[in-house]
C-alpha cells in the first residue's frame, strides 16, 4: 500500500478545499530562501486554491448517476438498496461517493457487514429484530494490508474509529483495527498503558466462506492496487496552487508604492494630505517608485496557461479513444470508449459483487444480479453550445440559464459564480443615454 499511498496527503488537501491545503503549510506551499516566518505566515493565510482537481472528479463522478442506475437483484428487498447502509442512504448516492473516493485516489473499499446475531436463532427472529446485511465504506487509509492464498483473499486489516462513552455525559472516538479471515473476525483496540501494542478487545465467526470486501478502483493495476486516474491534473492543481501564492504576493507589493527621500538626513518626514515636505539641500528629491507590472501580466498569463491545461487533462476522461486495442479490433461491434466509461464498467461489477454478498448473507442465491450505470456521456458538442447561446439570444432562456449550462458542461471555469458576472455585464453594459452610432470624435453639442 505504501508505493500508491504517496501521493494521498496531497489529493486529501485538494479534496478538501482551501482551509485543508493551508493546513499542511510547507509541504504543498513552500518558504522560498530569505522569506521570514511572519511574511510566508502571511502569504499562506491569503492564498486559496482553485478548485480544478476536486471539481473535476465530483463532476465526473456525477455523470454516470445522472440517469437512476437500473438494479437487478431479486433476492434482495428494495428497502435494502433504499438504505444501503443503514444510516439511511441509498445506493445510488453511497455508490456515487464511492466513485468520488475511486476517481480522486484509485482505491476504496466496501465491507459487507451483518450486525452480531447475539440471542436471535432464527431467520424469523432475524427478521423482527431488523438484522441484515449492509454496506460499510472504507477510505484508502484504512485499508491496511491483506493477505492471498493464490487468487483467494484469506486476511483483510482495516483501520476503524469507534465512538465510546466518556464518563457518564460524553463520548470519544478511538481507533481500532479490525482483522477479517474467511468466517471469523476479531478487532484489536489500543493499550492504554503500553505504547504502540495493541489487545484483542472482540471476536466472532459467520456462515460465509469468503471474506465479504470489495476493492472499487479508478485507474486498476491488480488486486488492491489502483492509480488517480487524474494524477497529473493534481500535480498541475498544486502548481497552480503555488504560482497563484505568487502571484497575490507580487500583487501586494505593486499595490504599495515605495516613498523614496533622498539629502533629508535623519530628520523624520512627516506625509500627510495636511503637511509640507521641505529642504534645504538643492539635491533633495522625494519621490514614490512604482511597479512596473510587466511581472504582474506575465504570472496572470502562467496561470491561465495553467487552468486551459488542467481544463485540457480533466476533458481526457471523457474523450474517446483514438486508438482502438487488439480486443476492439477482434469485435466488429467494439465502439470506442472514454477511459471514464472503462472505470465505470468496473464500478458495475464492484457493485454487483457486494450486492451478491448481501444475498449470500441471507442464504438467498447471488446469481442474475446486474448493476447498470448511465455511460452516454461526452464533451458537449460545439453544436450543442451554439443551441444554447442562440436560445439565450432569441430570448428562450435567461442568462443565468446559459451561464450555468456552460458551466455545467465544463466550458466555463469551476470558480465562476453568476453573481459576479451579472456584476460584470451591467458594469459593461452601454449607457442607454448614449447613442451607439454616434462619432466618439464628434463635440458635444452646446445645451
């Protein structure tokens, strides 16, 4: 796990918006040589990250849910799939998270759970006490390792938090590590007093004979090991990231003009709308410097440079392939297929393989369980941006419609806001005193 683990701590504080990057401080925003502790403080409390990587997987990660899945699942009741995990969420929406995870970091997990059965002997008795499988997600960190006999999963180790009392009022979360092999489970807690051991705190057996886990990849490289498909969109993020840093720092220091005295001696300057400056030398000169500002256009022209190649890379999970494979070309019918249609294929069969441990849970039969998502989607067609514009002319949509269809279709930036560029178009808009045609040479005409 470690190898494909290096790159998390970074896509978690992409994930996580301005306030996580900001925490991690150096490691993604680094003190330049010279910089002091109170200038770098000051330039990471004023920058904010674009939010490129992390709205470009949930978009993503949106698309195949943008028609209802169509489930096939006999065997298992549809109050199940309406809350899959107990905690009242659906599985459209857990699966949609969970491709979110998939996309973002190339790997989760799902355990398919069934509460312990303590005093219930029966399928009836099963039943009135609400006991059924469910789903329980798991985040890369917490997939610790695993163990293989051939092709056959024989050990799973995962990483919990569990919320316990604390005194008679409060609760606390403490972490436990749960151990699974083929019909049987323990979980091991901390020591309280001997650092890093960690006791067996439970344990338990099951009827199934596997392990009930389901690895869901982005990018899959084998068993338990999966890849960002958009990895080089977060390296970019980051980049992005820093020169824009730069970029508000270099802005604060044009904004501030330099005074610079010269033949004043020590004497102290007083500068005030309300005051004089005077000397008696004939070679006193006071005078402000300015910034030039050609740094100022050239980071603005790095940083649009940076988004239209972001932009670029998160387009490519949805192109479809130039180059067919040796498989397509061995199938007349084999049409080309976005690298996100492939990723979302496997999705599927994830699916489906936790819903057939659902029904193995039961005794029920896992045959004939499909799982299918929405895959027809694409970059919307400069056809389909002309309709909308020619709507938005012919008075059919507003503007605000249009705005956000753009924006929905990725072909506006994820930072816009309609707020603001409604701000913009009256600040553009023609004085509706004025005649348009008029020659802007012309004198005005004497009232």
């Amino acid at each position: 796990m470690e190898a494909q683990s290096e790159s998390w701590p970074m896509i978690k504080a992409l994930m996580g918006g301005t306030a996580d990057i900001r925490a991690v401080g150096k490691t993604l925003l680094p003190k330049w040589p010279g910089e002091d502790g109170d200038s770098y403080a000051a330039r990471l409390k004023t920058s904010v990250l674009y939010p490129a990587f992390r709205h470009t997987v949930c978009v993503n990660a949106a698309r195949p849910f943008a028609k209802p899945p169509t489930v096939v699942a006999e065997n298992i009741p549809e109050e199940w799939l309406k809350d899959i995990d107990q905690l009242g969420m659906p599985l459209p929406a857990m699966s949609n998270a969970l491709l979110i995870h998939a996309l973002a970091y190339g790997l989760c997990g799902v355990l398919v759970d069934y509460p312990p059965a303590e005093g219930v002997r029966t399928r009836a008795d099963e039943k009135q006490a609400s006991f059924r499988p469910y789903f329980v997600s798991y985040m890369p960190q917490q997939i610790l390792g695993w163990k293989m006999q051939g092709t056959r999963l024989v050990q799973l180790r995962l990483l919990e938090s569990i919320e316990v009392d604390d005194g008679p009022w409060a609760t606390k979360c403490i972490e436990q590590v749960r151990v699974l092999t083929p019909g049987a489970w323990q979980t091991y807690r901390p020591n309280p007093n001997i650092k890093e051991q960690w006791d067996l705190f439970a344990e338990g057996s099951h009827s199934l004979k596997e392990i009930p886990w389901v690895f869901f990849y982005g990018n899959r490289l084998g068993f338990g090991r999966g890849e960002c498909p958009l990895l080089d969109l977060a390296y970019l993020n980051v980049e992005h990231y820093q020169s824009s840093s730069d970029q508000q720092n270099v802005l604060h220091v044009a904004r501030v003009p330099i005074l610079v005295a010269i033949g004043f001696g020590e004497s102290e300057i007083k500068i005030g709308a309300s005051s004089a400056i005077t000397s008696e030398n004939e070679k006193a000169s006071l005078t402000y410097t300015e910034h030039t500002g050609a740094a100022i256009e050239a980071g603005k022209q790095s940083l649009d440079d940076l988004e239209d190649r972001m932009r670029a890379i998160g387009a490519e999970l949805i192109d479809q392939e130039q180059a067919p494979t040796a498989t397509q070309i061995n199938s007349e019918d084999e049409v080309a297929r976005s690298l996100l249609q492939q990723i979302v294929e496997q999705f599927e069969e994830s699916l489906e393989q936790a819903l057939s441990f659902m029904a193995q849970w039961v005794g029920k039969p896992a045959d004939g369980i499909e799982v299918e998502l929405f895959k027809a989607y694409e970059q919307a067609p400069s056809t389909d941006v002309s309709t909308l514009t020619s709507a938005a002319s012919a008075g059919a949509i507003s503007k605000q419609t249009l705005f956000e269809e753009l924006k929905r279709r990725d072909v506006l930036a994820p930072d816009r806001e309609w707020a603001d560029e409604a701000t913009r178009l009256k600040a553009e808009a023609p004085d509706p005193s004025t005649d348009p045609n008029a020659d802007p040479n012309s004198k005005p005409k004497a009232p």
